[in-house]
C-alpha cells in the first residue's frame, strides 16, 4: 500500500507538470552598479610582504591597464662564506 502511494505522488507531479509558476519578464534586470576607486594606490599600498616573498600590485586599474596582483618569491640567499660572483 505504502509503495502504491508512492507511485501515485511521482505520477501526479509527472503528469501535473511543474508546481512553481515562470515570471517573465518584459524587461532586463537591471545590472549592479560598478564602484570605481577614485585614488590610485600609493607605493606602500602595492606591496605586501611577507618572509617568503612578496604580492606586487600592477596596473592602473582603467580597461587599458587592470589592476593585477603577482607573486614574487624571495630568492635563496647563498650560504656563508661561498665567494661571490
């Protein structure tokens, strides 16, 4: 009995179609306002660093020149005492 219920709620919502009505609507949604920076970052701003290198920041932040950030690892000192080149 418990199986034949079953059976007929999954054939109700098949043959019932979708219990949630579409809205449609006649025009866009409208798009989220672009916040643009109104100061460009000053040098001590495009620099974050840590022991093991450092995130720069580059760009202008126009189309033309997007601001990007690159990591740029701390290179290996040599050890003591080997000669320099």
């Amino acid at each position: 009995m418990h199986r034949f219920r079953a059976l007929a709620a999954v054939l109700a919502v098949l043959i019932g179609g979708c219990t949630t009505a579409r809205i449609s609507s006649d025009s866009p949604a409208a798009s989220p306002a672009v916040s643009v920076p109104t100061t460009t970052p000053t040098p001590e701003q495009r620099v974050v660093a840590y022991p093991h290198g450092s995130w720069l920041l580059f760009g202008d932040g126009v189309p033309g020149s997007p601001y990007r950030w690159v990591w740029l690892p701390r290179t290996a000192s040599p050890p003591p005492g080997s000669p320099a080149r």
